[in-house]
C-alpha cells in the first residue's frame, strides 16, 4: 500500500519558532544583566545557563529545519543515491612458462 507525502510547506510554524527564537535573544539581551545574577546564585539557579543553552538549541533547530523546508532545500537521502557495482573478472589461471 503506498503512502502519499503531503508537499504541504511548514510556513506556520516557521514564523512561530522564528518568533520564539528572536523573543528568546531579545528578552537574554535585554534582561542579560538580571539573568546572570540569577545564575551566580548558585543551588538551583546554576542549571539554568545549561537549561537556556538547550532551549534555544531547540527552537532555532527547528526554526532552521522549517526554514529549509519551507525554501525547498532537502538533503539527499540514501534511498536516493544509486550504487555502480563492479563487475567481478575472473580469476587468472597460472602459467608455467619452462
């Protein structure tokens, strides 16, 4: 049974993860002062720099990921690449040259 793929662009969720990724670097610059005294603190606050590395990671992966879709720009699948084997000769009988 064939599956059918949609060629349905993501454009909705490209502007939403492109939002969120500039509201996150917006608001880290604006508010970077409070934010690493927050951090500095120590106990709890000391996973947020990791937890903040993670999360913007994410957002502008798949903000990257839909914007490449969106354009048309796909990687080459494996399935996609056709493979030449070479054609085995065969072996060479020993001469004896006396």
């Amino acid at each position: 049974m064939a599956t059918s793929q949609s060629n349905k662009k993501p454009i909705g969720r490209t502007i939403l993860f492109g939002a969120l990724t500039a509201a996150f670097y917006t608001g880290f610059f604006t508010y970077g002062d409070n934010i690493a005294a927050h951090f500095a603190q120590g106990s709890f606050w000391a996973a947020g720099p990791i937890a903040t590395v993670f999360a913007v990671s994410y957002l502008h992966g798949e903000f990257a990921s839909n914007l490449w879709s969106v354009l048309g720009i796909a990687a080459i699948s494996k399935d996609a690449k056709k493979t030449v084997e070479a054609t085995k000769r065969p072996a060479q009988r020993p001469v004896l040259n006396a």
